[in-house]
C-alpha cells in the first residue's frame, strides 16, 4: 500500500512532522499485519470494517497500550477519510470501530517551585536571549513552533499591555497577551537584539531559532535545575494549569492556548496528584 499521496496531504494539511511519522509507521504496521492475515498486499478497497476491528484486538493481544492503539485507528481513519475526499473508497470502514477507553492523567507541568528553579538556572547563565525564550513560553503558553516562527513586526508591547500575533495550527492566527513578566523579559531582549525587521529569536548565525535548539535549550536548563521529565512542552502545560488554578474558565484557558477542542483544555481540570495532596492537607489536626 502506497503511502506517498497521503503523505503529501497530511503535511498540506499542517501535520506535524512527529504525526507525519507515526501515522506512517501505524499504516506500515497494518500493512504487515494484513498481508500476514490474508496473504494479499492490502489495498483500500478492498479493507472492511471487520479488517480494522480485528487489527485492533491483534494489537490488544500484543499488550501495546491503548493511546498506542487509539492512534493507530486514528491513522487509518483519516488515511480512509482522505480516501473518500480522494473518491479512493466509498466509505471509510475506520469510521465505526471504538477508541478504547484510556485513563489520561493530567498534563505534566511545573509548579510555582520547579518554575522558579528552572528560572534561576536560565538567568545563571546569563544569556538575554534564553531568558526571554523561556520567560515567553511560561507566561503565554506558546506552541515551540508559535514562539520560533515569531518575528519582530509580530510583538507588541506598551506600559500596560502587549500582545504577540502567532499562527498555530491550521495556519490560524491568534493573538495572544503578554503580561507585566513577559513584557519585561522581551523589551530586555529588544534591547540586545535592537530593531532590525527579521526572526523575534536569532540563532548564533543570526537565522531564525530552530525548534530543536529551542527543545535542547530547555532540557539543558531542566538538567542544571535538577529538574526531571521537563520539556519544552511542560512550559505550555505550566501555563494551561496556572491558569485554571488561577480561576480562569475553560474557554478563555482554550481561547488563549489555541485549542480548537474545550476538551483538550478540560485535561487541565484534572487533579494531579500533589493537588489531592494538598486537599487532604487541609483537613490535618496538625
């Protein structure tokens, strides 16, 4: 089963290139399994629903977990809805074959000491630049992808108020407020970098900032901080969870991180275990 033409849509349509990836790898792993199955390469037309349904319990016996299972279902329905956009097949037989239900525990994200320890380390090293980057991403939630393809024209910034116009997902632009913190940290930056149009955040050969360097930057400062499992992405959750802890509603917590989906953002609702920790606290003779 040839893959390319799908491909090429998926990143028309603004996959990510780690989506990209696992969906091809998924529809590899079908692909083996079916002709193990039947002995016959697979084609689209000739896949059904019970094909799928039954891929699904091989992988189930394999003891793969369910959010690997979910997705490789979630690869072959939109390989099958692309196919019937495509007039490939007629109906996608994806469509009607259940998720399995899986206990996602909340986003990991970091609390008010680990922020501040992670903060420390960046401003220990000094470089204008990283404080910023970081800074940004713990006080606006922006995707890494948001943060590096930012450039000087898209910032905003007065006394009171500012603001950074981004495009995320699906090419959609959004603006996003900068508060009193972050405010200060980019006019630092501004400073240095001065008023030359071009990428917010330069590398060392004055492009724009990679995505990678932005990912190694943090994990290096995570490491110095004797912080563990903090990525890049954490920041984003930091933000989402102090915002509902602040009070704020869901949507205005979805409207600022860019989730398409309210549900997406209600993962934050969802009590982590030092919060239940601090429940139970409360109720100490102590």
């Amino acid at each position: 089963m040839s893959t390319d033409a799908f491909e090429v849509h998926l990143r028309q349509q603004d996959a990510s290139n780690a989506t990209v990836c696992a969906y091809l790898s998924d529809l590899q792993k079908f692909s083996r399994w079916y002709a193990e199955t039947t002995g016959e390469d697979v084609s689209l037309a000739g896949v059904g629903a019970l094909d799928i349904a039954e891929f699904k319990r091989y992988l189930q016996t394999k003891g793969q977990k369910p959010a690997t299972i979910n997705r490789a279902l979630a690869a072959l329905s939109s390989l099958f809805a692309w196919a019937v956009e495509s007039k490939i097949v007629a109906s996608n037989p994806a469509a009607g074959v259940k998720k399995i239900q899986e206990a996602r525990p909340a986003p990991k994200a970091l609390g008010r000491l680990d922020q501040l320890a992670l903060m420390r380390a960046v401003q220990s090293r000094k470089k204008v630049r990283d404080i910023a980057i970081v800074t940004l991403l713990i006080h606006t939630g922006l995707r890494v992808s948001e943060a590096c393809g930012l450039d000087l024209a898209d910032v905003v910034t007065g006394e009171r108020s500012g603001h950074v116009q981004v495009i995320g997902k699906g090419n959609k632009y959004r603006g996003v407020p900068l508060n009193a913190t972050a405010r200060q940290a980019l006019r630092v930056w501004l400073e240095v970098r001065k008023d030359a149009p071009g990428p917010l955040f330069t590398s060392q050969k004055k492009g724009r900032i990679s995505r990678r360097a932005v990912e190694s930057m943090i994990e290096n400062y995570a490491r110095i901080a004797k912080l563990e499992n903090v990525t890049v992405h954490s920041l984003r959750h930091t933000f989402c969870k102090s915002l509902i802890d602040a009070g704020e509603s869901i949507d205005r917590a979805a409207a600022l991180a860019g989730h398409a989906n309210l549900n997406t953002t209600a993962r934050y609702t969802k009590p982590t275990q030092a919060d239940l920790q601090r429940a139970v606290e409360k109720l100490a003779w102590e």
